[in-house]
C-alpha cells in the first residue's frame, strides 16, 4: 500500500465515520452522508471570487471597530466611553486577567486571525506561485471558527444596553454598527466559501505543504488504515496505531480522537464543578449611591422580567442558564449510550451531538455582557459595576462543555453498534 492521499472523491463522513464516494458536483449542489444524513459538502459557484471580496470587506469592517466609539456613557455630568477593547482592560483591572484574555480572544485575537488566514489563502491562490503557508494557514483559519464570537459579543452588547438603559444615558458609537456590518459580511463569507473546492485548488496548483509535516507523512510506513481529516477532509493510508500527519494540510491523523471518551468525562466533570459556582456567586456587583448589590445569572434574568423584557430574558436564560447544564445532560447521554454499545437511535443522537456542539458558544453572552458593563459603569461613589467570582466559573463552564463536545468523537456511537 502506498501512504500518498486517496482520491479527493472518497470522503469521510465525520460524524459517523462512513467512508463514501462523492460524485461530481453542479454549483448549488449538497450532498448528505448515505448513513446519518449529514452534509458532506456544498458547492457554491464562483466561491474562491465571492469569498474573497467578504473577507476584505470583514477586514475594512474589523479595522473601523477596533479603533472606534462602541458605546458612550453619561450619568450626573460624568461621561465614559468604551471600544473593543475596553471590556478586558476593565476585568484586567480587576484582577481578572483570565477573563480578560479570554474575552480578547474570541472578539479580537480569533476572529481577526480567521480573517487575515482565509484572505492570504484566497489571495495567495492568484500568485504564480503560491506559497507554502497557504496551507496551514487554512487549516488554521477552520480551527479558529468556534472560537471567533462576533455574533455573540453582538447579543452581549444588546443585553448590556438593556441593563444600562436604567443607570445611565447611553449612545451608540460608529463601532458598533461596524461591528454589526463585520457580522453580516462573515457570514455571508462562510456562506459562499467552499473550503473544498479551496483545498482541491491548492492541490492542482501544487502547494508545497510545511517541510515538517511532509516528513512526519513520509516518515510512516505503508499499512491497512485508511483515516480522514478531521481538518480538510482528506482520506490517507496510514499504518495501524500510528500518529501520521494529513500529506494536504499537515495536521495530525487519528483514526479515532486518541482516549476521546476518557477526555470528554473529565472536561464534563470539571464544568460540573463549576457549574454550581457560577451560579451561586455573583457574576456582578453593582454599588449605587454606597449600597452594593451582588447580581447572579439569574438575578439578571428577573430584572429583565421585572423590567417587562420577557423575550430577552428568556433568551439569557436560555443562553446562560439551560444551554449549559443541558450541554452537561446531553453529552454524559451520548457518553453512557457508546459505552453500553447502544444501537438505539443512533441518527437522532448523531443529530443531538451536533446541536450541542453549535449551541455551547451562545453561552458567552453574560461574560461579554460583564466585561461591557465594568468598562462603562464607573462613576466613582455615585454608580460602580464591578465583576464578581461567579464570572470566572461561568466562564470555566462554557469553555470545558466546549472542550468536552469537541473532544468527543460521535463516530464511536457507530463504531460501538458495529
């Protein structure tokens, strides 16, 4: 057996693990994985164009947000002005610099590398000769996208000018709308991009690939294992039990993801833990006028009951209080289930894994709606809104429920029906 790449029609399906031939493709087309119904690909007419010009206008867009207004704050003659950045100032000021790097990360730091990643490879592929970064850093660029949360730093800001509207008189500054243009125009991005015509392009252009992960692939000896992607989908021969690199991205190939059901019950066990934590301590303490008033989740969601906001409310707690522990709920069934070998149902749950995997981001909605809040409401003795250790666990909870529905593998549920 040879250790090159098996042809670009032969696909993986990633969530059940069925290996399948794609057949030719029209733009506009979809094609659904013949045993759990997943899609397998769309195609989109003109994506690399499309595409390109929805990631330079996300990069004018990003540009103006981070060096604009996003919000202006005035109470009894003080005023105070926020922009991008001024939420993880405020929690580093705090003492709170884990929060405040994590809030950076995933409105700044990921969101603009996905974006700089996919215009140099979209850029890249109408040189003569195309770099050999270009690979990586599209690999990189699908890696960065559960983490890049413009959308829901977008709804944090809502909640938090709902709850400012009672304490001070707020105005929108020009970053905000920015903000709400980069949203639209990446979406539209992600929408139109076909990453696998972009990975077939970089193939018939002849991309070298990074000299460390050709010989890590050259290194392997030939053998039975047929493995796909995890990244770019690609199906390569590898040997038994052996840790080889993709021969088209150069990110490492697993069968299976290595002690997946050990890691998942540890992130499960410790968001657990802090589960109760973060909802027991305050996420906010608000001082006004020299009284302090600690704020929960739940807090939150009453006063804007009490305030007549009953969507917005059921939204958070939604996105804040049920998403979390019913992330928990799901993923210790899907765990238990594999590990009876259960047959039962196995669609739905296949189903079940993907919504818990897409909904666990919208969590972050308080944390982002803190750090707004701390940056802007600081009058002095007059009105002070300062982060409480309940916004720590919370934190901790939504990132290790990530962890744990990433590192969960779903085609062990049919490897373990047989």
């Amino acid at each position: 057996m040879s250790d090159v790449p098996l042809p670009a029609s032969l696909r993986e399906c990633r969530d059940c693990g069925q290996i399948q031939y794609l057949p030719a493709l029209t733009p506009g087309a979809v094609v659904q994985c013949v045993r759990c119904h997943a899609t397998l690909r769309r195609t989109r007419r003109d994506s690399i164009g499309k595409a390109l010009a929805f990631n330079l206008t996300a990069l004018v867009l990003f540009g103006i947000a981070t060096s604009a207004t996003l919000l202006s704050v005035s109470s009894s003659g003080q005023a105070r002005v926020a922009d991008l950045f001024s939420g993880p100032e405020g929690l580093e000021q705090n003492g709170m610099w884990e929060l405040a790097l994590l809030v950076l990360f995933a409105t700044f730091g990921a969101p603009l590398v996905k974006l700089l990643c996919t215009t140099v490879v979209l850029l890249g592929l109408h040189l003569p000769h195309p770099p050999r970064v270009l690979r990586s850093a599209f690999a990189w660029s699908a890696r960065l996208t559960p983490w890049s949360m413009i959308e829901v730093y977008l709804l944090g800001v809502f909640v938090a000018c709902v709850k400012l509207a009672a304490l001070v008189q707020i105005e929108v500054g020009t970053a905000l709308y920015a903000l709400a243009g980069l949203l639209l125009v990446m979406v539209a991005g992600d929408f139109v991009l076909d990453r696998q015509v972009v990975w077939e392009a970089m193939d018939r252009r002849h991309v070298p690939l990074d000299d460390g992960a050709v010989s890590a692939t050259a290194a392997a000896v030939a053998g039975k294992g047929v493995v796909g992607c995890h990244t770019c989908g690609q199906l390569s021969r590898v040997p038994d039990a052996a840790h080889a690199h993709c021969p088209r991205c150069g990110s490492a190939l697993h069968a299976r993801h290595p002690n997946s059901i050990n890691h998942t019950w540890a992130f499960l066990f410790a968001a657990l833990a802090l589960y109760v934590p973060a909802n027991v301590y305050p996420v906010l303490n608000i001082t006004q006028l020299g009284a302090s008033a600690p704020s929960t989740i739940l807090g939150g969601v009453r006063e804007l009951i009490d305030g007549g906001m009953w969507p917005l409310a059921l939204l958070v707690f939604v996105a804040s209080v049920a998403v979390p522990v019913l992330k928990i709920i799901c993923m210790v069934l899907l765990l238990v289930l594999t590990q009876r070998r259960s047959t039962r149902r196995l669609r739905d749950r296949t189903l079940l894994y993907r919504i818990v995997e897409g909904v666990g981001r919208w969590s972050m909605i308080d944390v982002f709606m803190v750090s707004i809040l701390v940056a802007l409401v600081q009058f002095g003795g007059l009105v002070a809104i300062n982060p409480g250790a309940g916004a720590i666990a919370f934190a901790g909870v939504v990132i290790l429920t990530m962890f744990a529905a990433g590192s969960f593998d779903p085609r062990l549920m049919w490897d373990a029906a047989a």
